[in-house]
C-alpha cells in the first residue's frame, strides 16, 4: 500500500504544473525620510500622454483634453510617437538636450522626451487588462531605446554592455506614472 501511495505521490508531482504568476518587473524609488516634504510634480499639458482603463476594458489614450478610444495594440504605436515627437509637433511633448558621458569618457548629447505617460485605472478594471496595458507601455519605451542604441552604438540595447546600456536609459528613461485607481460612481 505504501509502494501504491509513493508511486501515485510521483506521478501528481511529475505530471502537475504549476501557475506561473505574472507581474513587473519594476525597481521602484527607495522611500523618501519620513520628515522629507512630498512636493507635487508639475508637468505641462503638452508633456503629458493619458492612458485610461475603464472597468469595461475600454481603453481611452492622448493628451490632456484630446483622448480617442483605442485599441490594446494601437498603444504602443500611439506610445512612441508621443515619445519621440518626430516632427517636433507643438502638441506632442517637448525635448531639451541631455548630456550624457559614455563609458569611454566622451560626451553624448541627446535631445530627451519630457514627456511622461501616466496611466490611470479604476477600481473595476481587471488584472490582466492592466497588465497588457502596462506591457504595451513598456514595449513601446523598449522600441525606442532599441531604435536610439541601434543609431548610437549599431545594436540593439539587450545587446549593448552595461554602461552603454545605462546611457541609453537615461537617454530614455521609462516615464510611466502610475495615478490611483479611481472609484467611478454608476
């Protein structure tokens, strides 16, 4: 009976899978002192890109006041163009030179995105909306440092060694901002 009971054992445990748990990966800020101020962070109209998420799973993206329902993959094309503003559009975000030192001592000069795109939920949206919208971000930021790394370096930036990488991160840094989800009222 205990031979029985030990081969079953093996069997569930050989042939049973587990739930892998989905999430981010994200290195959040450390925690400010507790006597440290918390100021608000001002940023423009034109430098900020909306994403909402209804509890329906409608998907509203664009700047303040000029929001268009969209599709889960119309986001991340949606995404870099905010970012990268190619024609300098008075509308989209504006840029400002960043000097960034590279690992061989000079210096590289990039006109970094002020933009910041802010993501906004509500109490009934689901998990795994949320989480394709987040990967759609997150996509879209990781496109453009590949598009930026392959003209700086001619790779792509999972290529790239450690400190060229860094350069190009904070050439494009990820600007997700995160409001609390909001409880809309039927």
């Amino acid at each position: 009976m205990a031979d029985i009971a030990f081969l079953l054992l093996i069997f569930f445990l050989v042939a049973t899978t587990m739930n892998v748990d989905t999430g981010l990966v994200r290195v959040l800020p450390p925690m400010p002192p507790e006597n440290q101020k918390q100021e608000d962070i001002k940023v423009k109209e034109r430098n900020l890109f909306l994403v909402l998420v209804s509890g329906s799973g409608n998907i509203m993206v664009g700047t303040p006041n000029n929001q268009e329902f969209t599709d889960l993959r119309q986001i991340k094309d949606r995404t870099k163009e905010f970012i990268l503003n190619p024609m300098d559009d008075e509308n989209l975000p504006e840029k400002t030179e960043k000097e960034i030192e590279l690992a061989d001592g000079s210096k590289w000069v990039y006109p970094e995105s002020q933009g910041v795109v802010s993501l906004q939920t509500t109490l009934e949206t689901d998990y795994q909306t949320y989480i394709m919208v987040q990967n759609e971000l997150t996509r879209a930021f990781n496109e453009v440092r590949d598009e930026v790394s392959m003209q700086k370096f001619g790779k792509k930036f999972s290529e790239l060694e450690k400190a060229d990488r860094d350069a190009v991160s904070k050439a494009v840094p990820l600007k997700i901002s995160e409001a609390e989800p909001r409880n809309i009222k039927k």
